[in-house]
C-alpha cells in the first residue's frame, strides 16, 4: 500500500514553533538590551522564581540582581563564548543561569536546579570518558547505538531511552533501545514522519537538546508580547524554556510519557536521528547533566558520521576496481554496448544490481533481470522527461509511476544514466521489488491528521505490522557516484569511437 504519511503535513508544519510567546515554567527568562543590560522583557513567574520584584521591565540587571551578575553578563558578552552557563544566588536561592544572544537581545533563562540532582560536569567527566573510549572499539553503527542508549540513561536517569535514525521519507526507526522496565519497548518499531514535522526537524539541527520536563505545564507568558528592539514576536529557537507545541504535549501524554529530552544526532549537517530519553513521570535534569548529554550526542554523531564515511570510501574502492575491469573490455571494443553486455556480471555489479540495459535510439543490449524491450523504451521516454536528465533515481518505481507497477518483480528500483545530449541513450540497472514487513508504532494511517479536524496525534503506539511492496533495496551514495563515474568514462568511449569513425570516412 501507498502510505499516506508521503503527503506533505502543512498544517502541523505551519505551527509557528519559534514565537509561541511563552514559556515552560519550571524557569524565568528575560531579555536584556545588549548595551545597557535593561530589561526588555519578562516572564511573568520572575518573581516568583527570582524573588525579585514584579516590576522588573526597563530596570537595569544590575539593579534587580545586584553587581555580581551583571560583571559576569558584562565579561561573557565579551568573550567569545556562545553561551554563558553559570551558577548565581538570587536571594537564598542558588539558580543556574543561561545565556545567548540574539538580534532581539540577550536572553537569560534562570532554573532552580532539581533539590535531588547533585550530579557536576566533574562527576559526569569520567563517564564521559568511558564512553568515547568503548565506541572507539566498536564497528558497527547498530552497536555504537546500543552502547551510547546505555550510556545514556546511566547519565541521565530517565526511564526508557530510544536511538531512533530517520530513512529518505523522514520516518524514524528505532535502532536501539535501553529501558528499566517501566516504559514499553520500542525496539525495532518505525515512527510515522508526521511525529516530527519539518520545521521542528529543521530546529533540532540548530538547537540539539530539548526538556519537556512535565507534559501537564501550564505555559507562561513573555511580556511585552512585542520586542522592543524590532516590535517582532520573540524568537525562542535558542532558549532552553521554549514552550512547546500542545499538539506534541498531548502526544507524549498519549504515549505516557510525562517528561521528555530529545538530543539531535547530526551527520554532516543532516538531522540523522534523535535520542528520545522518555520518562513516565515528570522529570527535570540541571543544566550541566544537559551539557553532558549534548556532549555524548555529538561523540555519538562523530562516531556515526566516521562508519558512514568509512563504508562509503570502502564500496567505492571496490567499484572502482570493477569499473576498471569492465572499462578493458569496453575500450577495445567495436561496439561497447554489445561489449557490456557481453561483460553482464561486471555490468550489474558495478552498482549491485540485478540487471542491466543499455538503450541508444532504438537498439537494447541488456544482462539479467530487466523489463522487455517494449518496456524498457517506454521507461527511457518517461525517464527522458523527467527533470534533471543526467540521472535518475528511483527505489520504488511503481508508486512513484503506477503505470509501471507492472515491470515492479524485475525493476523496482531504477538507476539510470544519459549517455548522450542529442538523442535518448540511457544506461540502467535495475533491481527487484523486496516484499518487507515494516513494524509501526501504531497504524501510521492514523497518524495523518485530517485537513477538516482539529490536529490531533494518534492515541496508539501499539505495534502494527504493515507489509510494503513496489520498493527495492534503496540505491546508495557509492553505488550511484559509481555509476556517474561510469557515465563518463562510457561517454568519453563513445566519443572517441565517433571521432575514430569520422578520421577513417573522412
Ligand atoms: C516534536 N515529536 C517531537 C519531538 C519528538 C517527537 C521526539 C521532539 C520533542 C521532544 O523531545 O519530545 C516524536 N518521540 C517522537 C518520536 C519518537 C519519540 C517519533 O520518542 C520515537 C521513538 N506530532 C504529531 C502530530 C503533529 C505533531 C500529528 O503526532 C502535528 C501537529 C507535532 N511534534 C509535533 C511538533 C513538535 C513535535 C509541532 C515540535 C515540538 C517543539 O519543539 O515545539
């Protein structure tokens, strides 16, 4: 079946995450003019978390926190330090204070650190230390997940922890998992793409962590709604107390999960995946355990981003040795079509495929498992008008083009080169449709909101198999640059033929 979950999610995607204007209450937040350090704007829990007076707009910080404060403001700003992450007093409270700029301000966000946390970045160190030591040791991508959940929830106490990495279409799969029992396991299970709409995706690349402390919050407002500086909502992308979407609130209460942290893992600038540390009950972490966590977030990105690096270059060694095996036999060749497929074996291999054609005008030479001919000039038209021209890609052919979800057995997934810009020549190689059962956390129909309701996610996580046909084994990053490479090592044979051709008529 054709998943829904492929339409695009406007109306969640539309949520103005950003500016939503408040705040989680389990901290303050003001912004402060970036020369006189006044107050701009406020929570309205100051008070209430500061001990401060309720009137604290236009004041100096100064004047509302004393001198101390305001020397340590003045000698972060001008340092070249991003951020500012300090421990102050506030009357008898000890506070953790965040920092960072922004075109609106300067943003402190204050947070009482939880009376039973007493972990420091000292007694994190050595465990952070451990931790980049074992993944060291490990191969594969599947592992260092297994290790780094582990690692994961020692740190951070939370009930069950997720390693999710998404596929092309933005789904999630659950890679690894470590849990104390408490929470169900997810092990294996896929997430619909519509979990995570694209702007919040989009956020997470520039802001790695996020707490949702206690799903049942009550917001709290920023005032004056306006920035004074640029009369423009506040944008919280950066703040660590950015009230989140009730949409997605009412998720994690579906999902019984009542506390929440997210951490981006990021490969080469992409969203690869998210740790998802879930717990059943409220649960608040200082801000030096979510230094830490953040930390063993980017060790486990690095880690990802090296294996993937590695096998890349490692396939490509390999096919470059093909390539240079097949391309001896096409050099010499009179006719390098009949010559590749007289070459089959090498041919396919060249991108791990099940078959391959060559078309040029109305003459086919093909090897293995393809379509008819019939077919395969039908599929050479389509693919001629489709954008881009040079190269075309496709895992699931028969979605994307239902008329030819009848050659889906044989060519599924198509990878196809031009060999020439005056008439249609293509190369192509092919692969079968794989029958796979996906294992969702609940139907993902379901998880599609309707345009005519109000948004609502779904209620149940509940395993639910699905069985997907029209895919073949997606098509790598090496497999495909092997066959550009191959695309212009065959055009320069071609040409040269040509020329030889013209020399001897001419
Ligand atoms: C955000 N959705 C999120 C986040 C996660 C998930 C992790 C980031 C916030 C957080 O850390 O909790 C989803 N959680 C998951 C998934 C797993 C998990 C997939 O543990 C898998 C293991 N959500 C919906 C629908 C909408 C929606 C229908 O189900 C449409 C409006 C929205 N989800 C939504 C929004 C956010 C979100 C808007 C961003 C919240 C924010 O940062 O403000």
């Amino acid at each position: 079946s054709v998943l829904k979950t492929q339409l695009p999610l406007d109306t969640c995607a539309q949520e103005p995450i950003r500016i939503p204007g408040t705040i989680q209450p389990h901290g303050a937040l003001i912004v402060c003019h970036p020369q006189s350090l006044t107050v701009l704007q406020a929570s309205v829990n100051c008070s209430e978390i500061l001990g401060c007076d309720a009137h604290i707009i236009d004041r100096p910080l100064r004047e509302i926190f004393g001198a101390s404060l305001a020397e340590e403001v003045r000698r972060w700003l001008d340092s070249q330090d991003i951020t500012l992450l300090r421990t102050t007093s506030s009357g008898a409270k000890t506070l953790q204070v965040l920092g960072h700029r922004t075109a609106q301000g300067i943003i402190l966000e204050f947070e009482e650190p939880p009376a039973t946390e007493n972990e420091t970045i000292g007694a994190l160190y050595p465990r952070i230390g451990r931790f980049m030591d074992q993944l060291q040791d490990l191969s594969g991508i599947q592992e260092a997940c297994a290790v780094a959940a582990r690692e994961f929830r020692r740190v951070s106490g939370f009930n069950r922890i997720l390693i999710y990495r998404f596929d092309a279409e933005w789904n999630g799969e659950v890679l690894a998992e470590d849990s104390d029992g408490v929470l169900p396991s997810y092990l294996g299970l896929r997430f619909p793409a519509s979990d995570i709409p694209a702007q919040a995706r989009e956020l997470y690349r520039t802001n790695r962590l996020r707490l949702i402390p206690d799903a049942n919050y009550t917001p709290v407002p920023v005032h004056p709604s306006a920035n004074p500086l640029d009369k423009a909502s506040l944008d919280l992308s950066l703040a660590a107390l950015r009230s989140v979407s009730p949409v997605h609130l009412q998720y994690m209460r579906n999902m019984g999960t009542l506390a929440s942290m997210s951490i981006s893992i990021l490969v080469e600038g992409r969203l690869w995946g998210l740790v998802s540390c879930h717990n059943a009950q409220p649960r608040r972490v200082n801000a030096q355990m979510r230094t830490a966590c953040d930390l063993l977030g980017t060790m486990l990105s690095h880690q990802i981003a090296s294996r993937e690096h590695s096998s890349y270059a490692a396939d490509r060694i390999r096919l470059k040795h093909l390539e240079a095996q097949l391309l001896v036999h096409l050099t010499t060749a009179e006719s390098p079509s009949r010559a590749l497929a007289s070459q089959g074996r090498l041919w396919m291999n060249l991108t791990d495929a099940a078959g391959a054609a060559v078309i040029t005008g109305n003459e086919v030479f093909a090897s293995g498992e393809t379509p008819s001919g019939d077919r395969l000039r039908s599929l050479a038209d389509w693919i001629e008008t489709q954008h881009g021209g040079d190269q075309f890609v496709t895992a699931n052919l028969g979605q994307q083009q239902p008329e030819f979800a009848d050659i889906a057995d044989v060519a599924s997934g198509v990878l196809a080169v031009s060999i020439s810009q005056l008439h249609r020549s293509f190369i192509l190689w092919f692969r079968p449709e794989v029958v796979r059962t996906v294992h969702w956390a609940g139907d993902p129909q379901k998880a599609v909101p309707s345009t005519t309701e109000p948004l609502r996610p779904r209620h149940s996580f509940a395993s639910w198999a699905e069985q997907q046909r029209l895919r073949a084994e997606p098509w790598s990053r090496a497999h495909i640059d092997a066959a550009l490479d191959f695309r212009s090592a065959m055009i320069n044979i071609v040409l040269r033929r040509a020329e030889e051709h013209a020399a001897l008529t001419s």
